[in-house]
C-alpha cells in the first residue's frame, strides 16, 4: 500500500524570512544593532570629530570670525596662565570630589551590600537612589539656600553654639569667602551631594560580589577586622570604587551649573567652554578646552580598565 506524500503549505515571505535568521544569525545581529551603529557613529562620533576639527581653527583678532585653517596656535592658548589656572582647578576640585565620595560612600555600600537583608535592603536603594529621581536644578538651589549666609545651616549652628566651625571653614586660604554658598567648599558639598548615588551604586554591587567564604577564611587564619578589611575586602572591593570615580570624576569635570550657583563664580572647564562658545564666541577655544576632560578621562579609563573597574558596571 502506498502512501500519499504529505503536502506542506506554501512559504511565504514571512517565513522565508525567518529561516533566513535562523541559518543566518549574524543578519539578524546586523539587522537590530544597526540603528543604534547609525546613531553612535553619525550623532556621537560625529559631533565629537566636529568638535576636534573646531578646536584646529583660530578666532582672528580683528573680525572675530572664525578661521578654517590648521593651526595649533588654540591648543596654545590653554598653557596661558589663566587658562591653566582653569584646569588645575577643575582636576583639583573632581579629585576631591571623588575622595570624598569613596570615604562616605563605602560604609553605605558595605551595609547596604553585607548586612541589609528584605525590607531594609529595599530601603537603602530607595534612599539611595530617590535624590536621583528630582531635579537637578531644584536640588542645586535649595543648597544654595542651605547655605546662604542667612540659611538653615547658619542659623542651626548659630542654635547650638557651632558656628566658630564655618567661620574656620570660611577663613581658610582659599576657602575664604562671606557665606558658604559663596565659598569653594560649599561648591564642593554641593558636587559630593549630587555625584554621591553615582558612587554608592557600582561599589555596592562589588562588595556583593565579595565571597563571604573568604571573610571567614581570613577570619580562621587569625587575621583581625582590620587586616581581612585591608587585605581581603578593600582589594576585592577596588573595582567598585574605580567604576565609581569614573562617574563622579568626570561628571565633576564637565558641570558647568554647579560652579555658576554655587561658590564664587571662579571659571571651571565646563564653565569656561559654555561662556566661550556663548557670550565670547570663540568656538575653536571652546572645543580645545572641551577636549581637555577627554584626554583626561581616555587615560583615566585606560588604567580603570587594567584594573577591573568594568566588571563592576
């Protein structure tokens, strides 16, 4: 008895097409990944070439029109006094920033990572992570309010007797100012408040992964609290903190609103690119300084990345 061949309906487009992705899986990579390629390499790269190109031109002194031809007479300009005064100044103020972030962050993320557990482990993300979810703007003024001269932090401590701690602060050589929303410091409270979430976060997740095991093990080998912290925990911990200064520093680096509310107006590199290309106009200059912070970070992120910063991300 023969038997009547089975009869398979017809393929279409759709199926054809998706036999086509499944011999071909590398199409189909292609395929999803290539918008985002278009976006990368025409809006982001290209905007970043433009602005390389830019910093190779040159203002003329009399028209004040920009020249298209190479030069790197623009680059020269930033070993001008001033304009180094401008760097030092922003990498001082982001290597503090950074410090100071690390000391406070790391017993948050260590509890938050090692001792939370339910509800509370709920908890410490949202606290960590609710400043992030209101206005930049708003959170930047209501610290210049705080520590206005009349704020809530002067009038708290004139309450309880502590005030000679501001007025130390404030006649400090290079601290000296009349109110602390006028003072560097008070800039630099401001950048540790906003950039804090930004390093509690990578850290966190690097403590997570600290084998518990290896805790105790140096535990039963005799070694103290301090010693399983420096030599167990802290080094297995450096990712973390490195993922962290990444976001910290060079936020730090670019922020141009911060430095303009508070403190006292002292130029930044952010500060210094967006009154060059606005006010100034000079945009060469303004792209030469833009590119400052990008040297800087591309060497940064070289060294995080020899030291396992990214597997903390």
């Amino acid at each position: 008895m023969s038997r009547a061949p089975a009869i398979l309906p017809s393929r279409g487009a759709w199926d054809r097409l998706t036999a086509l992705f499944w011999r071909r899986p590398g199409v189909l990579l292609l395929l999803l990944i290539s918008l985002p390629l278009l976006w990368l390499g025409v809006v982001y790269l290209g905007s970043l070439a433009a602005l390389l190109l830019q910093s190779f031109y040159s203002i003329d002194e009399f028209s004040g029109m920009v020249k298209e031809e190479f030069t790197l007479s623009t680059y020269a300009e930033l070993f001008r006094a001033q304009n180094v005064d401008i760097i030092l100044r922003t990498l001082l103020m982001a290597a503090a920033v950074t410090l100071a972030s690390a000391v406070i962050a790391f017993p948050i993320a260590y509890y938050a990572a090692r001792h939370a557990h339910g509800a509370m482990k709920a908890v410490c993300y949202l606290g960590i992570m609710l400043p992030l979810w209101s206005s930049y703007l708003v959170k930047v003024y209501a610290w210049k309010l705080i520590l206005a001269k009349e704020g809530i932090l002067t009038w708290a401590a004139a309450g309880t007797g502590t005030s000679f701690v501001i007025d130390g602060i404030l006649s400090v050589p290079g601290l000296a100012s009349s109110s602390l929303s006028t003072s560097p410091f008070g800039t630099w409270l401001v950048f540790v408040y906003v950039w804090l979430p930004y390093m509690i976060l990578p850290m966190q997740a690097a403590l997570e992964r600290v084998p518990r095991s290896m805790i105790e093990a140096s535990a039963d080998l005799g070694a103290s609290r301090g010693q399983t912290f420096r030599t167990v925990i802290l080094p297995l911990a450096l990712p973390g903190i490195i993922a962290g200064s990444i976001f910290t520093f060079s936020l730090t680096l670019g922020d141009y609103i911060i430095p303009q509310i508070i403190g006292n107006s002292a130029n930044f590199i952010g500060m210094a690119v967006y009154k060059l290309q606005g006010t100034a106009g000079n945009i060469p200059l303004a792209a030469a300084f833009a590119v400052v912070p990008i040297v800087i970070m591309v060497i940064y992120l070289t060294i995080a990345r020899k030291m396992g910063a990214f597997d903390a991300l």
